[in-house]
C-alpha cells in the first residue's frame, strides 16, 4: 500500500522527483568529492614525506662550512636522531636545456645533487629510492608534464650532456612554490660537473619524534652555526606541498556547501509546494482517522528512498570525477597509503549530507501537523498561504554568482601583478635575483651601476640582505635575515604600519614579528657587523609589518645607512620598473644573454614570468576549480529556476487560464513572469556579488593567510565580477526561464471555466 | 439593424456540428438545451477560446476562426466581455482590481480614468461599498455583478454569459438578471447560456441546442415588464416541445 503510494506520487511529479534526487545526488557528490581529493592528497603528501624521509628542520648554506662543529653539535643533542650535510649544485637557468626546451625563463633555482645516504631520499614513482648510473639524470617530476618530457631525453648543462632517465619525487621541493628543484644524479658526475654551478649546502637534521622543532631552531641558531641562508622546516614542507593542490580543494568544498545550501531550500520549497498541493488529501486522510504521525512518515519514506538512491549516485560520481582531478596529486605525490579509509570517510561524509537533508524534510514535514482536520478541509492554516517561489529564485541566484566569483576572485588575485606584494615581493616589473658568486655586494653594484646608466630604465631600487643578531625582551638572542636599501620605491603590502622609511627603523615580516612577539611601534636592539668580530648594537624602532613566504617567511627591512657595517651580503635583489613596459620581454631577454655567459649567479626575470613559475601550478588548479564551480553553478541556477517556475506556472494555471480567457495573450502572460523573475533575479546578482566580494574575501583570506599572505584584499577583475558574471548566471537564468515559460503556451483559455 | 455577430457552420469535434446564427446588434439571445449538449463549447469557440475545427465566425467584419491565439486574445479584450457560472476570479486582487484588471493591462496609462469608471459600474449595480473587499468576503451575486461590472468595463459591443446565474439563489439571479437587461437596454449585445427559463424568457431570442445542434428556436421580442407573465408562459411551452 505504502509502497503504491510511493510509486503512483513518484509518476505524479516527476519533475519534482528528480529534481529532488538530484539535488540530493550533487550534495553527496560535491561534498564526497572534497573529502577523497583532500583525503588522497594530504594522505599522499604524509606517504611520500614518510617514505622519503624529510627532514624535520633544514638550513640552506651558502660559502665555508665547518662540518665538525655541527656534528658536535648534533651530537650533543639529545632530541636529533641524525644529521646529514647535503651538497646541492647550483646552475645557471640560462646554462640548461632538457628535452630541447631551455630553461632560461625558468624561475626556479635549478640545480644537480646526489642520493643522500640516512634520510631526505629522493624516490620513485613506486617510492624506491633512486640510484642513478653514470651519465643519468633524474628530472623533478613537476617537469615532465611542464615540458612534456620523456625518458630517454637529453639534458644539457652548458656542453655537457646526461640521459633523463627518469623522474623524481622530492618531498621538499616538489611543489612550485618551493623555489628550488633538485637533478639527481651519480656521485661521480656530480664531481665532474662541480666546475659548472656554485655549491650550496643543506645542513638536515632528522629529529626524535616529539621533539619541538621550534626550541632545536633556537638552539641552532644560539649554537652560532652556519645560516647563511633561509631556514625551512617540516610543517612549511608541508604546507607548501599542500596548497598548490588544496586550494583548488577548498574551492570545491566551498562549492559543495553551497550546493548543500541550495539543496536543503528547494527540497524545503518542494516540499511545501507539494503540501499545498495535497492540502485536501491531508485532510481526507486525517478526517477518516490516519494519525499525523502516519501520514508524515508516509511522506518522510518518500524522501529516505530518494535521498538513499542520490546517495549512491554521488559517492559514485565523486569517485569518478575525483580520477582526472586527482591525476596531478597523484603524479607529484604518488598514491595515497590508505584508500580504504578514505572511501570509508568519503561514504560517511555523503551520509552525514543525507542526514542533514533528511532532518531538514523532517522538520518541513512538521508543519503539516500543526493543521487540524477541518483546517485542512476549509483550506486555512499556515502552509494554506502560498510560499513565494520566487524568493528563494533570488537566494539561489546570489549563492550561484557567489560561487562563481569566490574562485574567480581568489583566481584574478593570485594572478595579478600585484599579489607578490604579498609575498613580500616588491611590485615593478623586472626583478634581477644576484646569488651564489664570489663576493655578491661587488657584482650586484656592478649591475645596479649598469642599470642606473640605462636610459629604458625608469626605475630601480637595490637590496643587499644580511643577517643580522638580535636580542628579544626575554633575552634570547634571535638571527634577523634583514633586507636593506630604499624600500619605499617598490613596497611590499604591509599588513600594519609601513615601510622603514628613517634611518632606525626596521620592518618585520608577519612569521617574524610573530615569532619575536613584536609589534610595529616596539625597539629592538640589532647588532650590526662592524668586522673583526666586533659588534654595536642598534636600536631599531618596528615601523611595519608585513606578509612574506620568500625565504622562509621570516625576514625583516630596513635602510642602508641604518646598517652601515660590513656585514657578508647573503643575496642581492634589483626591482625595477621600464619607461615602456611593452620593451619588457626584450629588455629581459638582453640582460639575460648578457650575465648567461658569466658565471655569477644573476637571474633577470619579469615579475609576470615570476608569478606564473612560482603560483602557475596554483593557478591552474584553481581555475579548473572556478570551472567546474562555473558549471556547477549554472547548472544548479537552471535547474532550480526551471523547478520553480515551473511550480510557480503550475499553482497559477488557472488564473492564467482566467487572463487568457479575458483577452491576455501568451506573450502578455510571460511577460509578466519574466518581469517577477527579474524582479528577484537582479538583487539576487546584486547580492552575489556583494557577497562574492566581501564576505568572500574574508573567507579566502583565512584560506591565504595559511598561504602566508596575510592582511588579503581581492584585486578583482571588473569585467569579469561586473560584466562575466552576471551575464553567465542571466544566460543560464534566460534559458531555464524561457523553457519553463513554454508552459504557458499550453494553458488553455478555457481550462478555467471547464475545470469544475 | 446591423448584424453584431455571423456563425456559419462552426464545428468542433463531434461536439458543434455546422452551427449556424446570426445575432444583430443590440439583441439578448438565450442558449438553453441539456447538461453536454455543447453550449459551453459553443460559446468558447464563438469567443475564439478554443479553436474551432470548420466554419466561420463574423464578429462586425472581422472572422475570428482563421485568426491567431494572440489576435484572438487582441479582440477578446477589446470588444468581448464575459461572465462565468463560476465567477472565475483572482483570489489574491480584491474586487476593484479583479474589475480593472483587463482594462488596465489593455490600457496602462488611464489606470486613474479606469478606476473611476469601474466604481461607476460597481455603483450602477449596487456593490459600490465593496470596492475594496477581498474577493472571498462578498456573496456570490456581488461577486457576479462584479464579474459583470469587469465585462463592461472595456466598453465591449458583446457579452458572452454563461448560466451566470447557475450557482446563485433565486434573489441573487433576479439582481444578476437585471443588470443583464440594463447593459442590454444601454445597448450592449448578450449571447447568454442559461438553464433558466424564467431568465431566457427576458430575452429577445432563445436556441436550443441539443448534440451540438441548434433544433429550434423562439421570438420573444424586447422585453418588457408588462408581458413578463405571457412571455414565461410561451418559453415553458416551447420549452416543452423542444424535450426540455
Ligand atoms: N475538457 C473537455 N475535453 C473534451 N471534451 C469535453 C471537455 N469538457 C466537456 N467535454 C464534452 O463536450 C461536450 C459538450 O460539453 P459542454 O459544451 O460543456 O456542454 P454544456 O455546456 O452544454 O453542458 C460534452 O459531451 C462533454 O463531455
Ligand atoms: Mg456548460
């Protein structure tokens, strides 16, 4: 009986049946799509970071080494449970070809190191650690599809050539953002080739499990041992390994509540719709007897069968979907160690969906109960007054815009020349990098004289980073990585106060400022180098804070003649600006052909080229992301508006029978829907992308603050926001609204007066 | 005496069979016959409603049938007006916009001038005071004579009626049946479906249809209240000839 009831409303409403599955199935599915994704990839980051051993806590090294001390040092320390010192041979981009494609707008420091021996491995596809033979290479493997290269391809450095012989997983550097990239190769080229690059050591510890990484950093630094370049731990491994690909996650799962949101307000309307419909036979059934209780179990099996069968339906479209969006994952991460678990997740995140539905069909259902009999049958009561339909038409449409735009923002954000001001990266357009030579301060003031004489030139500012000993209020001493020169030409974003623009003042990045427990306003003492191993110590007032992840995030600014001293530069950095951005390309290319020839570490590159080598991998998966989400949201629109109008033109069927019967035309009929619709519509756009912009900064900005970008602003694009947009939704909300309004051209004059 | 309205051979279905009438201006005809005999759809496809299969239908010198539904509803709401058994209404406008509504949207700019005229009307037939009630709060020949006041307002040069008075009490039809006879007198022509004899004895003509057929018909002439008696008197004859 049950059963039949079921069967025979199902064939009454099928539009309404289906779409119910199908919001229902889309739930589940979103939901259980971010779960595997997210799932797979941090289970596959902690596989490969497991099998290949990354160190707990890493110190880059450039010039002398004194290898016993820091084995004394470690030693000495009961929490370190192995160090290792590995050789990492930097090269000239400009130097590199692979596979026919050169490197030399590459942005990454590029460079030849051999197997470690106790941990940081260096592995596989199948996680094996890698032994290359003699003239064999091992490619990073977030080049392979970049350059589309193959085994058995030809590397060249300078006139030297070696055999990629495959491709390697590097749990330290194999996301983009991570600006180094190691080759493997075999111990006996590695010497060979030593003459072509500049060494760099990576000083690793592995430590005993929980220790506190951030006391052993301390420890180093007090230990005054080699530092001569940024720190990087664990946790940042991780992160970086995370978010090239999580954020396309966070989208989607961003995407899946939303799509949950709609999900539980059209059930909701459906709902309602359908009770207002069934008002009379309500009544009918409670009028012979049938207890509330029967009756709304009756209705709630309807929705526990449709919301089992759009269950099965999501879990098994994520799993599909989640294959090609998972390919990248997979290929730079590897597989996940535990799938079932996953799956086990995933399938409990689409009941948990389910159940949330169906509490929310519960409680709509109530409202059935509160109606007495004969309130049923005089057709009063609540649910008795029609539901706007339309309101939820102009909801539904600002959360469809608002998914569209949070990804397209956060995408046109972390695109825009602009956002490595975030970074802690100064906005010009040309950025010259001076590392790895000999003595780094001579030839980054031989170039800076050379550009000063350059009349394309319009612009430029030089910074010599140093590091620096401080002193905390608590009495630790602290290593400050201090950047100096005119940091008022080409500023950073500062989340707090600005740029050090006297001469005692200093700037703190975020990481530092909150590692140092400083704020802008507060003095410290900094000593500076006045050589012979004497030091005067500065007092130095924090004029600004601001965000930064070059260098392992913890730097600090200030003025040259504030540390006039004589310091080691550690690196240069030249930003500058041309008098026609257009020569850009050109100007880049000359300078890059004339420093390719000496070896002196000096890399010319635009910002533009920066972004993209650095944020391109980010970048593209959010875009598949804003895709997908762009899709997903005009589908969803369609849908939702084809079901409601159609709900709409159903419940009013009669009195527009009544108008045609009194002379209205189709075309008036329509017109007066379409009017209604927009009336909802365009505040709904409005409000989307109100709240694309505002509130979805907030939200994007918790997510890119884990980035390091801290204090985030949208730098929005207008014509996509305000032109795009709201086109894209108007076309998918023009379409669902024109093919329901078809159902006007059916309604009949007469049906009014027959229907008695 | 011009002809206002020329039926030649209308059929639909198997339910008009080459239907033929001429109405001239000015005149009150009566459709009287048995429950499904097509009198209803009779009056649609007059009314250009529903699309007839064969046939023409002259309304002054416009043909209806071979028109578009769009042209049709054009002239629906400029020259026709109509009343229903049922009172067919918008539950959710109260009564003066329920009146206004054809009006207003075939004349969007004399909104004020319509209101006026409609509260004319709703005062000619005696509702005035309920201008501005819900459309569930009035009585059934209110709400008919409102339905009336809404077929006038457009100045229409006929009024199609069907059994206007068909869910109303004796009292209630009398009121409705007044106001018929007074748009008639000012000069308005009525096609009226009724089940009522004493109501088709007010009008001028009366046809009987049975399957689709027009069998018969009756001459009263203009009513008049003197021969109010005779005039019943001869309907329920003929009446009775025709099988009623
Ligand atoms: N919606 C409809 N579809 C098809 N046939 C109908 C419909 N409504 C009524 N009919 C049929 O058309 C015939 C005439 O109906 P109708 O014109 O309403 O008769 P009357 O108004 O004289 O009572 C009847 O036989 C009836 O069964
Ligand atoms: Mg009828």
């Amino acid at each position: 009986m049950k059963k039949r009831l079921i069967l025979n409303d199902f064939k009454a409403n099928k539009l309404v049946t289906i779409s119910t599955c199908i919001f229902m199935a889309a739930s589940a599915m979103l939901l259980g799509l971010s779960i595997l994704l997210f799932g797979s990839l941090s289970s596959s980051i902690d596989s490969l970071m497991e099998e290949a051993q990354t160190p707990d806590f890493l110190q880059m090294h450039t010039g002398k080494i004194d290898e016993e001390r820091i084995a004394f040092f470690s030693e000495n320390r009961s929490d370190v449970e192995a160090m290792q010192i590995s050789r990492f041979l930097n090269l000239q981009n400009s130097q590199l070809t692979i596979g026919g494609n050169s490197l030399i707008n590459n942005m990454q420091d590029n460079g030849l190191c051999t197997q470690n021996h106790s941990f940081d491995f260096l592995i596989d596809a199948e996680n094996n650690k890698i032994k290359p033979n003699p003239g064999e290479v091992y490619v990073p493997v977030c080049y392979k599809t970049e350059y589309g290269l193959e085994t058995g391809d030809v590397m060249q450095i300078g006139t030297e050539k070696l055999s990629v012989a495959g491709f390697l997983r590097d749990s330290q550097m194999n996301s983009m953002m991570a600006s180094s990239k190691r080759f493997l190769v075999n111990e006996a080229d590695y010497e060979r080739l030593w003459p072509l690059g500049s060494e760099e050591y990576l000083i690793e510890f592995k430590l005993k499990e929980g220790s506190d990484i951030n006391a052993f950093a301390t420890a180093y630094e007090d230990a005054d041992l080699p530092g001569n370049g940024p720190t990087i731990t664990y946790s940042l491994i991780k992160m970086m390994n995370a978010l090239s690909d999580g954020m396309m996650i966070l989208v989607i799962l961003l995407a899946s509540a939303v799509v949950l949101f709609i999900s539980i307000l059209c059930i909701r309307y459906m709902i309602l719709t359908q009770l207002e419909k069934d008002k009379r036979e309500i009544g009918m059934l409670k009028a012979v007897g049938i207890s509330r209780k029967d009756i709304r179990s009756l209705y709630f099996s309807k929705y526990l069968l449709l919301s089992a069968i759009g269950g099965v339906v999501g879990v098994t479209a994520a799993a599909i979907v989640a294959g090609p969006l998972g390919t990248q994952i997979r290929e730079l991460y590897g597989d996940a160690g535990n799938m079932s678990l996953i799956y086990a997740l995933m399938i409990l995140g689409s009941l948990a969906v389910e159940g949330i539905i169906l509490l929310s069909v519960y409680r709509t259902l109530g409202k059935m109960e509160k109606m007495s009999a004969v309130q049923v049958l005089y057709g009063h009561g609540d649910f008795g007054k029609k539901k706007n339909l339309y309101l939820p038409i102009g909801i539904i449409t600002a959360a469809a815009v608002f998914m569209i735009l949070v990804p397209w923002n956060i995408e046109s954000t972390i695109s825009a020349p602009e956002f490595v001001t975030y970074m802690g990266i100064g906005e010009s357009q040309i950025r010259i990098d001076i590392r790895q030579t000999e003595n780094v301060e001579v030839s980054a003031n031989a170039v800076a004289k050379e550009i000063e004489q350059d009349d394309q030139v319009l612009d430029y500012a030089l910074m010599h980073t140093g590091s620096y000993k401080t002193v905390l209020p608590d009495g630790t001493s602290y290593n400050l990585m201090i950047e100096k020169g005119d940091h008022s030409r080409f500023p950073v974003r500062y989340i707090e106060g600005r740029y050090p623009d006297n001469v005692g003042e200093i700037a703190l990045s975020i990481l530092n400022s909150k590692e140092m427990n400083v704020n802008a306003g507060d003095t410290i003492l900094v000593y500076k180098d006045l050589g012979d191993n004497l030091a005067a110590p500065v007092s130095c007032k924090v004029s600004g804070i601001y965000s930064d992840i070059t260098n392992g995030g913890k730097t600090a600014k200030a003025r040259f003649d504030t540390f006039d001293d004589k310091a080691p530069v550690m690196w240069s950095i030249i930003y500058l600006s041309l008098k026609d951005e257009n020569h850009a390309d050109t100007w880049v290319k000359d300078y890059q052909a004339k420093y390719s020839s000496l070896n002196d570490g000096i890399k010319v590159a635009k910002i533009a080229d920066y972004i993209t080598g650095t944020y391109g991998q980010t970048i593209r998966n959010i875009q598949k992301a804003a895709v997908m989400s762009v899709i997903s949201a005009c589908l969803i629109l369609f849908v939702v508006m084809l079901l409601l109008l159609r709900l709409v033109i159903w419940r009013e069927r009669n009195d527009s029978s009544l108008k045609k019967a009194l002379g209205f035309t189709s075309a008036d009929i329509k017109e007066a829907y379409l009017k209604k619709t927009s009336k909802y519509l365009l505040p709904g756009i409005a409000v989307g992308i109100f709240a694309g912009i505002v509130p979805g900064q907030g939200l994007a900005g918790v997510l890119l603050s884990s980035m390091g970008a801290y204090g985030f602003h949208f730098i929005i694009n207008p014509i996509a926001v305000f032109v795009i947009a709201p086109a894209v939704i108007i076309v998918a909300a023009a379409l669902a609204t024109w093919v329901s309004l078809k159902e006007v051209g059916r309604i009949y004059a007469y049906e009014c007066l027959r229907a008695s | 005496m011009s002809e206002i309205l020329k039926v030649r051979n209308l059929s639909k279905g198997n339910i008009l069979k080459k239907i033929s009438f001429e109405m001239q201006e000015g005149e009150m005809i009566a459709i009287m016959g048995p429950s499904g005999s097509g009198k209803s759809t009779l009056l649609y496809n007059v009314s250009g409603m529903d699309q007839a299969d064969e046939g023409e239908v002259l309304l002054g010198s416009t043909e209806i049938v071979s028109l578009s539904e769009d042209e049709k509803a054009r002239l629906r709401l400029s020259k026709m007006g109509f009343v229903f058994q049922q009172m067919n209404v918008l539950a959710n406008l109260n009564l003066i916009d329920n009146i206004v509504l054809p009006a207003v949207h075939a004349n969007k700019k004399q909104k004020r001038e319509l209101y006026q005229r409609a509260q004319a009307l709703m005062d000619d037939f005696h509702i005035g005071d309920l201008a501005e009630r819900r459309v569930n709060e009035v009585s059934g020949g209110e709400l008919q004579r409102a339905c009336i006041c809404r077929s006038m307002m457009m100045k229409p040069e006929i009024i199609f009626a069907d059994e206007p008075t068909g869910a109303l009490n004796q009292a209630a039809a009398t009121d409705v049946i007044e106001a018929f006879l007074k748009i008639n007198r000012e000069g308005t022509s009525v096609l009226m479906v009724t089940h009522d004899s004493k109501v088709a004895g007010m009008c001028e003509r009366i046809l009987y249809i049975l399957d689709g057929e027009i069998k018969g018909e009756l001459k009263l002439g203009k009513y008049t209240q003197d021969d109010a008696k005779e005039r019943e008197k001869r309907t329920s004859r003929w009446l009775n000839e025709m099988g009623w």
